[in-house]
C-alpha cells in the first residue's frame, strides 16, 4: 500500500513538473520567437530608414541642382542683356558720329579723331558681349544661343558699314539690328520664364538713336 502511495505521489508530481516545463518551454518559445520577429522588425526599419534617408538625399541634391543651374542661367542671360545693351549703346553712337562725320558723303577732315574713339568703345563693348553670350549660351538652350551669335555677327556687319567712309542709310543698316535685338529680349524673357510686358511690347532698346 505503501509503496502503491508512494508510486501515485511520484507519477503526481512528475505530471505536475512536466505540465510545469511544458507550459515554460512554451512561453519560452512564444518569446524567443517574439523576440526574434523583433529583431527582423527592427533591422527592416532600419533599412528602410536608411533606403529613405538615401532617397531623400538623392532628391535634394538634384533638386539643389536645377536651383543651381536655374541661378547660374539667370546670372548669365541677364550678365548677357546688360552687355547687349552697352554693345548697342556704342555701335550706335559708333553709326551716328560716322553719319555726321560723312559731310556730304565725303569723311570730314576730323574723321579719324572723331571714329578712333568711337571705334575703340564699340570694340570693347563686342568683346564683352562676346565673352557673356559664350556663357549665356553654354547655360541656355541653342535658340538663345544662337540667337546671340546671328546678332553679334550682324552687329559686326553694321558697325563695318558704319566705319565704311562710304555713304550709308541707318534706316537700313542699323535699324533692323534694334528689330533683332528686341527678338533676343523676347527669347531671353522665355528662358527665364519672364511673362510678355502688359502691352504686349518690347520695351524701347537701350541706347538706340533717331
């Protein structure tokens, strides 16, 4: 009977310690495997975060980019601009000293004292238009660009006519070249995204004469 009590006490508390171990082992299970979800959780945020932050700088730095290249195009075309104006400023005082220096289509005595100057000026002035519009067109599109090169080769053309000593119409020499550089102003307006004047017209172009 004894040994019947002692047998039933022993098989009790094995099943209670098995039940005991089986329900640890289990939690201990269910939390290892928690911990372990976790850490994948973890690592692929971090991943994300790091996919994210690299995103977020690849953006930046283009977005800094077009911001750059934006100030750099707008420096050059309104750089460009002022030295058009300058260079239209001399060639027409460069067309307006000839006209009156050409007394009766003949170069008057003071010709060259009067046309070295104005010559020198226009030169300097072309120089400089030339090294902007270089820049200018490196930033812009072709349409600007080349719109500059046909203008400063009929800018040349004007001013040889206009040193010529030969008789000439600056109706027709140096007209049209204002009519050309309004143009230019249009298409500089556009690369910049400028909106055409409220009356639809170009302002009057710098330095131009009667």
């Amino acid at each position: 009977m004894e040994h019947f009590l002692a047998w039933a006490l022993i098989t009790l508390v094995s099943a209670f310690i098995g039940s005991y171990l089986g329900g640890y082992l289990k939690t201990k299970g269910t939390n290892l495997a928690t911990h372990e979800d976790l850490d994948k959780l973890v690592k692929q945020m971090a991943a994300t975060t790091a996919a994210t932050k690299a995103i977020e700088a690849k953006i930046d730095s283009e977005m800094w980019n077009r911001q750059r290249h934006r100030e750099l195009k707008r420096d050059a075309v309104l750089e460009v601009i002022q030295a058009l104006g300058r260079a239209n400023d001399s060639l027409q005082m460069l067309g307006a000293t000839a006209a009156r220096e050409l007394d009766g289509g003949t170069p008057s005595k003071s010709w060259d004292a009067a046309m070295h100057p104005q010559m020198k000026s226009w030169q300097q002035a072309r120089d400089a238009f030339d090294n902007k519009r270089f820049t200018a067109a490196f930033l812009c599109g072709d349409e600007f660009g080349n719109a500059l090169r046909d203008l400063a080769t009929n800018m040349g053309a004007a001013a040889s006519v206009g040193v010529s000593q030969k008789p000439f119409s600056k109706s027709t020499i140096f007209f049209p070249i204002e009519l050309e550089i309004r143009a230019v102003l249009e298409k500089g307006r556009r690369e910049l995204g400028i909106q055409q004047p409220p009356n639809g017209k170009n302002h009057e172009v710098a330095g131009s004469t009667a």
